[in-house]
C-alpha cells in the first residue's frame, strides 16, 4: 500500500516536470492558474538544481538532472520500502 503511493506520488512528479517543460515554451500563460500550479510544485526540485548547474549555451538542463535524481531517490526509496516488507 505504503510502496504504491510512493511510486505513484513520484510518477506525479516526474510529470509535473515534464509538463513544466511544456509549458515553459508558452511564455504568456505564466499568469494561468495551471502554469503556476505546476511552477508551484516542481520550483522545490529544479531551482536547487539549476543553482548548482548553470544553463549550458542557452539550455537549461535542470529538469533533465532533476528527473535523472528523481528516479535515482525513487529507486533508492522503493527498494528501502521493499526491504521493510520483507
């Protein structure tokens, strides 16, 4: 149960990444309420990031490393979950 919503509640941001990405190529909806919601969510993770990795000749690789950590924490998480049910 525990191992579900935690797989679940990283699969959610690992979209919300994604979709920040999309969303970032459409400047004017910055002030939509969706645009912001999701600003909102996934600022916490790329923000830390991009400080430490600066855009590299224009592109901003944040969200790629941002997603690479997630799956790294994600995997780390699960397998702990995993050794607890055991």
């Amino acid at each position: 149960m525990l191992f579900d919503v935690v797989r679940v509640a990283f699969w959610i941001l690992e979209v919300l990444i994604i979709a920040r990405v999309f969303l970032s190529w459409f400047r004017p909806w910055q002030a939509n309420p969706l645009f912001q919601f999701v600003y909102d969510l996934t600022e916490p993770i790329l923000g830390p990031v991009r400080r430490l990795m600066p855009p590299v000749g224009g592109l901003d690789f944040s969200p790629l490393v941002a997603l690479l950590l997630l799956y790294l924490v994600e995997s780390l998480v699960l397998q702990a979950l995993r050794g607890l049910a055991i």
